[in-house]
C-alpha cells in the first residue's frame, strides 16, 4: 500500500512554511539528509477515498449509515417506558414529568460535548473516533438497565447523547470523504439524514415492542446487546477515510524504515494548541450569532426536529385521552412519521432532477424542497394532526398528519444540509455545527413543554400552535431563496471562502 504513495525530494518543499516545516527542515539539513513529501500517487491513486471502487464506498457508507441508525435510536427508545419508570422508581410528576429529564439531559449533552470533543479529536482521523466513541457509547448502556437511581440515569443519558452526535458526525465525514461533487453527494446526504430520523422516531415504536413482552430494563439490554454484537463488524470493516489521516500512516511507516518522510500537513500545518481549539468552539456559535443565513437555516431545522421529540411525549398523551390508546399502543403509533420520513427523503432527490438550477447554480436552489415540505409537510401536518384527534374521528386520520409531519421534517433537514454544504464551502462543518448546537437544544427543552401545552391549550390549540409557529417558520427560507445570494455576498465568512482556493482544493478541510 505505501507504494501507491509519490516521494518528493526536500524542493518540493521549499515553498511549504510552518514551524514543524522548519524544524524538519533544520534536523535533515544539519544530518545532510532530504525529507521526502509524501501525497497521492496522482489524480487516479486508489488509495484515495474519493477513488475507491463503487462497491467499497457502498460497503463503508452501509456501515457508517447503521451506526448511525443504532446510536440514534437512543435518544427516544425509552419514551413508552416513561410511565412504567416514573411508578418504579417512585417519582414526583409536576407540570414537567420527570421523566422527561431523560430526554432533556440527552439533548444537552449532545449539544455540549461534541462542541469540545471535536477540536481536539480532528487530528485522530475518522476511524479511531468513531471506533472509541461506540465504544464509549456502548459502555454506558449497560448500567442503564441495572440501576434504580435516578440521578445517575440521568447521567448516563448526558454521556450516551454526547456520544451520538459524534458518531452520526463521523458517518457523516465518512461520506464526505467518498463522494465528491454536487451530485454524487445528494444521494448519500439524504441517507444520512434520513437514517438519523428514521432511528428517531422508530426508538417509541421499538421500545413498545419490547414493552409489550418485557420488563422497561429490558429495552436497555436488547439495545446494549444489539450495539455491542455490530462493534465487532465496525472494527473489521470500516477502515479510515480522512485522506490526511491516510498519508500520516503511510508516512509514519516508512519513518520506521529510517526515511524521512512527511505529509504535507505535517510540514505546513503547526501542532494545535487551546487558542486553536477555542477558535473551532467559538466559530459555529460566531457564525449562528452574525450568519443571518445560518441562524434562520438553524432556528427551522431545530424546530421541526424538536417537534419530533415533542411528539414522543404528547403522542401518547393525545391518542390515551382521545382513543384510550396505552402508551405501548402510542409507540406504534409513531411508526407513520417513520413512513412519512422515508417518502420525505425522495423529496429533495425528484425536485433535484426536476429543478432546472441557474447556470452556473446557486445553493439557494437547494431549498426549494424545504419550502414545500415546510408548507404542506409540517405546517399542514400538524394542522391536521391538531383538528383531527377527536374520539368523533377515526384515529388513523390524526395519524395521517403525523406521517405528514414526518414526510415535511426529512425535507425540511435535509435541504438545509445540503444548502449549508454547498454555501459555505470550507466553514461547512462549522455551519452544520451550529445547526447542530440548536437542534440539540430545541431536542432537549422542547419536549419539556408537552404535557403542560396539551393540558392548558387541550389538544387542538396546542397542536395549532405548533402549526402557526411552523406557517411563520417556513415563511423565512422564501426570503434567503429571494436575497440569499446578495447575504452571503456581505459575509465575512464567504468573503475568505472566495478568496480562498484551497477551500476547493481540499473538499476534507473541514468537513
């Protein structure tokens, strides 16, 4: 394998600054000895990810997707067995359940900890990330079904939900660094996206099941034991896919032989320190605070996300008073904004062919998908699912605007990853990580106000509501479709981007 890598001698070199250059620089000139460059063995290298055979990336993107969907299904698997947990461990239930505590600190550490983690982990490639957080993850699921101290659950949950973002994360640099361009991407994205709220609402369906047969511990252990039993398959399979990554190793291993090879990065790019790392952490909040673009992208990804979370808690709530449903028959419930979501990720991928883009394109042609699954997904979902939970009603037409909400938020998400991708270039990663730093945060609060808003507004003013917020929500990618160009021209962050080549000539910069 190291032979597919090209050796440069040390002219190759001179052109390269940093501080470890100079050093490197310094050492072999002192013992008379050339440093060799170590890159891709040309445009065609197979080594290289991005020319991987189609049946390996296939093979890859398959494993990091079912990671994904595993880990993602933490967040709400437990939500049937609220009820059963609250009577067990012989909790107080005020205006807040307590219960939802559970929900609540998932969503906060899935917010928190992956905003100090990734920094620092960003020079260990994608492998050993993701391999030694599933691992973690896995680790802190197997006391969950043995305790009976709440606090400590608590806790538990605060660490499983750091861990799933990093994952999901990890899957998603993985496909980052196999496809390359516009259109290979859009495929692999509406996977990824899908996957991850596919797994989300099917955590009540499946917790029911198990509900059903089992004790609530039991769903804790069936999800230890299915997690624990794919480790396995993750080790062998998935091999590293960060190219930078890939080059270290090669140069590593012939530095064992006594030559002094190096990558590039290792010659240009100084070692990181905090200042580094605090910049990484500031700059997703800095562009959610002064990016009008990301702000608005990240307010209604996050709304239509913690909508679904909501829906963990006032489904049953809902279907129990109106239909007599027990939380076990809830949980199936959810199963058609799975349905929904599978038809929402078709979406973005028809009007893709369909859309004849400006030439050359803009990315704000990538949110035409979101509008009309803002309009007709989400905002008349939830109208329908408000005005049609009525014993007078048959159940399955409330059920009808759940799968509708479903089909909206897999539109909505998914457009405005692929918006974010394609408008912000090399501060992509930092873009979707503040659109992620909101999104955990409306997962981890907005279930909070479920029972009190179903009881105080009854059930069809309090679903209206979230109807009328989401009519005002949608309403603002119209007008980034319309000035999101002239924005992005004033911008800071675009404005280094363009006059940054290298951010087109490494598509894993950040990402």
């Amino acid at each position: 394998m190291i032979g597919h890598c090209v050796i440069h001698e040390q002219k190759k070199l001179s052109g390269v600054s940093g501080s470890l250059g100079t050093y490197i620089s310094l050492i072999y000139s002192r013992n008379n000895v050339n440093p060799h460059l170590i890159t891709w063995n040309g445009p065609h290298d197979l080594s290289n990810p991005f020319n991987w055979p189609p049946r390996k990336k296939w093979r890859v993107t398959s494993l990091s997707l079912l990671a994904s969907f595993i880990c993602s299904m933490n967040g709400t698997i437990l939500s049937p067995a609220y009820p059963t947990i609250t009577t067990e461990l012989d909790l107080l239930n005020g205006t807040i359940p307590t219960t939802c505590w559970f929900t609540a600190t998932w969503g906060i550490g899935a917010a928190l900890l992956p905003l100090f983690l990734f920094p620092i982990m960003e020079d260990f490639g994608i492998r050993r990330v993701f391999l030694c957080t599933y691992f973690l993850f896995t680790l802190t699921l197997i006391p969950v079904g043995l305790s009976s101290n709440f606090h400590l659950l608590l806790f538990l949950r605060l660490l499983s939900g750091g861990c799933v973002p990093i994952i999901s994360d990890a899957a998603a640099s993985t496909l980052s660094n196999l496809f390359s361009g516009e259109k290979a991407r859009s495929l692999p994205t509406a996977l990824y996206v899908g996957t991850y709220l596919y797994a989300t609402s099917l955590g009540p369906v499946v917790g029911a099941a198990i509900l059903q047969f089992r004790d609530w511990r039991w769903i804790a252990h069936v999800e230890c034991i299915c997690t624990a039993a794919l480790f396995p398959a993750f080790v062998i399979g998935m091999p590293e896919t960060r190219g930078t990554a890939i080059l270290r190793g090669r140069a590593r291993e012939l530095r064992r032989k006594g030559k002094g090879a190096y990558t590039a990065e290792e010659i240009g790019v100084k070692n990181w320190n905090s200042r580094d790392v605090m910049t990484s952490i500031r700059r997703p909040i800095l562009m959610l605070l002064i990016e009008p673009v990301v702000f608005i992208s990240a307010l209604w990804a996050a709304y239509s996300l913690g909508t679904i979370y909501l829906f963990t808690q006032s489904v049953e709530q809902v279907y129990g008073t109106a239909y007599g449903f027990s939380p076990i028959q809830a949980g199936y419930v959810q199963g058609a904004i799975v349905i929904g979501e599978v038809l929402g990720c078709g979406l973005p991928l028809f009007m893709e062919r369909l859309n004849q883009c400006p030439s050359p394109p803009i990315p704000e042609a990538r949110l035409y998908p979101s509008i009309i699954g803002g309009f007709i997904g989400v905002t008349g979902g939830m109208l329908v699912f408000a005005w049609t939970a009525s014993p007078q009603i048959h159940w399955i037409a409330p059920t009808t605007g759940l799968l509708m909400v479903g089909f909206g938020t897999t539109a909505v998400i998914t457009s405005i990853a692929n918006y974010l991708i394609d408008a912000y270039s090399k501060y992509a990663a930092s873009a979707l990580g503040a659109v992620g730093l909101v999104e955990n945060t409306a997962i981890a609060f907005l279930p909070l106000a479920s029972k009190a808003m179903y009881t105080d507004l009854e059930f069809w003013w309090a679903s209206s509501l979230l109807g009328f917020v989401s009519l005002g929500l949608v309403v603002m990618p119209c007008f980034v479709v319309k000035w999101g160009n002239e924005i992005r021209a004033r911008s800071s962050f675009m404005k280094e981007v363009e006059g940054d080549g290298s951010a087109d000539a490494d598509p894993e910069h950040e990402v």
